[in-house]
C-alpha cells in the first residue's frame, strides 16, 4: 500500500512535463469565459497541473 502510494507520487514528477499545456489552456479557457484576475488563473493552472498529472500517473500505476 505504502509502495503503490509513494511510486504514484513519484511519477507525478515526470508527468509534471505533460500536464502544463493543458493546464494553461484550461486557465485561458476560464479567464475568458469568467473574466477571471490573475491570481484566480494562476491558481486554475496550478490546481489544474496537480490534478491532471495526478490523474495521468495513477492511470499508468494501475492500468
């Protein structure tokens, strides 16, 4: 369990890389549509990279 937990979050690293784009288009998308400030389309983009490079290593560790 703590293994499966610890290469997960190890992979995020390298999934970092992949994850980038599509966090910055989605904060464009968003600034856009809902007239956002900056500090709210930096943290969409930060929030957004996390998460997605989160979901891309668990998807490799378990599928």
């Amino acid at each position: 369990m703590l293994h499966d937990v610890v290469i997960v979050l190890v992979m995020i690293i390298p999934m970092l890389m992949f994850s980038v784009f599509p966090g910055i288009k989605v904060g464009n998308y968003l600034e856009k549509k809902y007239n956002l400030q900056e500090k709210q389309k930096r943290t969409v983009i930060v929030v957004t990279t996390l998460l997605f490079s989160l979901t891309l290593s668990l998807f490799l560790h378990y599928f």
